[in-house]
C-alpha cells in the first residue's frame, strides 16, 4: 500500500511540473503573442503607408518583440536542461509567427481589394506625398473604384519641343463603365506627348497602350510653325475627353479645356460662355512650371487670351492670303467712271469706305418680260473692296444697270446697289491691298 501511495505522490508531483511548467511556457507565449501582433500591424501598416523602411523605424519596432535569440534565452531558463523541449517550443514559436504574419496579410489584402474611401481626387502637385495616390492602389471615391496607374514616359521628343512627358495640376480619371463594372476606372497623374511637326498631329499616351489622337486645326498650322501651337483632342484612349482644346502657354507647358472665343475688336478675347474658370487644368514637363499658373487666373488669362489673339490674327491673315479676287472684265474701261461715283455715293452715306473697284462683266445681261418677252432692261457687275470702321476689308459685288427704252434701244447706265447674292469670295474678308 505503501508503494502504491509513493508511486501516486511521485505521478501527481510530476504532472503538477509539467502543468507548472505549461503554464510558464503559455504565460511567455501569450506575452510574445501581444507584442508580435503590435509588431505585424505596426510594419503591415508601415509596409501600405510606407513603402520603404528606414533603418531606425526597423530597430526601433524591435524593441517590441522578442528577437529569436532573446526567445531562446527565455526558454532556456524555463529548461535549462531539456534541449529538445527547447527546440520544439522554439519551433511552435517561429509556426505562430509566420501563421500570424499570413493571417494578418490575408486580411490587409482583403481590405486593399475594397479599395481605400477617398472623398475626392486631390491635386498631385498640392498633396503632401503621403496623401498622394499610390500606384496600383484601388481607391473607392462615391462607391466607384478607381486604380492608380503607374505614369508613363515614353521619352518622345521633336524639334518644336511639343513632345516629352508632362505632369498635371489634376488628376486625370477613366471612369468605369458603371458602379457595377467589376474592373476599376484609371487614374493618371500626367502624360507623354509624341508630336510630329511635319503633320500636325500627336498622341498622348497615358500608358504604352492607352493615348488619345490629336492634331493642330489647319487654320492654326502657320502659327504652329512659329511656335504657338494650339492643338484638340480627339477620341482615343485614357480619360473621356472629346474635342478638347490645349494651348501651349510657354514651352513645356500645356492648358488644358479652357475654351475661349473672340467678341469683337473693342472687347477681344472671353472665356466661353463667360465661366471664367477657378481652377485650369496644367501640364507642365517642370512640375514647378505649373504652380506658375496654377489657380493664378490673372496670368493665366492674360497670356491665353494673348496667345489666342495671335492665333487669330495668323489665322485671319492667312485666310485672306488664300482669298482669290475677280478678274478684271472687257467692259471695265468704259464704266468705271459710273462705277466709282455711285460707289462714292453710296459708302459716303455709310462708316465704311470705298477703297478700290472695277466692272468683271465682259458684255451686258438682258432681262426680259416673262410673258411677252420684251426686253426689261440691262446689267453688269463688279467687284469692290470695302474698308470697315474696324479696319477690317471685304469684298463685295456691285450692280450698274440701263433700262430698255423701246425699239431696242436702252438709256443711261446707272448705278443699282451692292448685290446680296453673289457667291464666294464676295461677302468675305479680303486685304486691303488685294489686287485683281
């Protein structure tokens, strides 16, 4: 009975040790797990917030954790002669961080494929860096996600310098199809441009795959030459932009969407439909280029409506350059002096003036009754050039006229007004000094 009782006592002495000693083991456990938790969320929240780690951060989150060979150490004080014991809880240590590690991991993936909620697209050029989008991040903004695309460089250039890689005041966005479009939108935060001057056309490429066409107007392509480019998109890839207007403000740096139009020579230039923006739209190849005009509206406009200014006038001259005048008629000798006073007489009543003028006819127009037939009377025109009150001339067709007397014979000629129904070039601009 004896023996029995010492076996007991000696049975339940070493199952307390080994309770004892379990629970030392899961008080130092549990105590690790604590402070490796705070360490993984600590370094996954660096690892989205901070890409890259500096050397400091990575020692000072240490100090939160046991090292492996502080763990060691720990362990061989528990069991200082139980070398396997040591191993093994050293081994279940090390599967419990890594199955923490990956638990913590599966869940920030998790969260990231959600997207981050942003409630608007900020400006890259007035964000901090840590509020600026990351590339491939997913952002939710209004329950649409959107993805940060890397920018792309295409490293274009052309001798008009149009061409190379351009930074925006905006982000640029391709929205999806829908909220339930299970691919997200494109955010882009700048752009290359391949101009090629011998054609007036370029692409923007917002990606290799993605760009969007675009080409100079024709009527803007002799100041294109000179430098002042003004240029419109057109469909293509990359945001939804449709026939949007850009100016080059100054080498390297681009206006984007302000549309703008002439109101008269008193007034010159306004912003469409009198919305005059409070924000532009600039991409610059120095991002430092469009804090110059970003949000500045002042200089924004006076250089805009100067530049378009100059494209009008280029334009204006280059149109009239084009503009073919009538050729002189065989009847011109014997009217012109009837001509010219009743043109005199006719601008003298009016602010604008009669600079030049001569008969195109070659032989005289019969109109007869439609009924009987009988002659009515006789016509002839001509050509004038016009001088505005603006300085501006045009060219305008004349009538002279003689009226049938009988017996086929007809009376004086005399002047019959300017015609409103001649055909191009007349009712168009012409220069002042076109010659026939």
């Amino acid at each position: 009975m004896k023996k029995y009782t010492t076996l007991l006592c000696l049975f339940f002495a070493s199952f307390l040790f080994h309770q004892t000693a379990n629970a030392q083991f899961g008080n130092m456990l549990k105590k690790a797990k604590q402070k490796v938790t705070k360490k993984i969320e600590e370094k996954a929240s660096s690892t989205i917030e901070k890409p890259t780690t500096s050397s400091n951060s990575s020692s000072t989150s240490n100090t939160n954790e046991y090292s492996d060979e502080e763990f060691k150490k720990e362990l061989a004080k528990k069991y200082p002669n139980d070398k396997e014991k040591q191993d093994f809880y050293f081994k279940k240590y090390k599967e419990y961080q890594q199955k923490q590690a990956a638990e913590k991991e599966a869940l920030l993936a998790k969260e990231n494929s959600k997207g981050k909620v942003v409630n608007e697209i900020p400006s890259p050029i007035e964000s901090s860096e840590e509020n600026k989008f990351k590339d491939n991040q997913i952002y939710l903004l209004n329950r649409t996600k959107f993805k940060k695309l890397p920018a792309y460089d295409g490293g274009f250039s052309d001798k008009m310098e149009l061409s190379g890689y351009y930074h925006l005041s905006q982000y640029f966005v391709r929205n999806p199809s829908s909220h339930f479009d299970s691919n997200p939108g494109d955010i882009y935060e700048g752009f290359s441009i391949e101009y090629d001057p011998t054609t007036y056309q370029l692409n923007a490429f917002f990606t290799p795959d993605q760009k969007r066409y675009g080409v100079v107007p024709e009527n803007y392509r002799k100041s294109a030459d000179k430098g002042n480019i003004q240029f419109q998109f057109g469909m293509g890839g990359g945001p939804e932009w449709t026939n949007a207007n850009v100016l080059l403000l100054e080498p390297g740096v681009l206006l984007i969407g302000a549309e703008v139009y002439h109101k008269n020579e008193k007034e010159g230039h306004k912003w469409m439909n009198n919305a005059q923006p409070k924000q532009f739209v600039i991409a610059a190849k120095d991002p430092e280029k469009i804090k110059k005009y970003y949000k500045n509206v002042e200089l924004t406009e006076k250089t805009t409506f100067g530049l378009f200014e100059e494209l009008r006038k280029d334009s204006e001259r280059d149109a009239l350059a084009k503009v073919k005048m009538p050729t002189k008629g065989s009847l011109n000798s014997s009217l012109i002096g009837i001509a010219t006073k009743g043109l005199n007489a006719y601008y003298g009543k009016t602010s604008m003036k009669n600079l030049k003028q001569y008969v195109t006819s070659n032989k005289w127009s019969t109109v007869k009754h439609k009924v009987t037939g009988v002659p009515l009377y006789q016509w002839v025109v001509g050509a004038v050039v016009q001088k505005n009150s603006d300085g501006a001339c045009m060219l305008q067709q004349f009538i002279l006229r003689r009226d049938h007397t009988g017996g086929g014979k007809y009376g004086e000629v005399y002047f019959k007004g300017i015609s409103r129904t001649g055909g191009a070039p007349y009712g168009g601009y012409c220069k002042c000094d076109a010659k026939p």
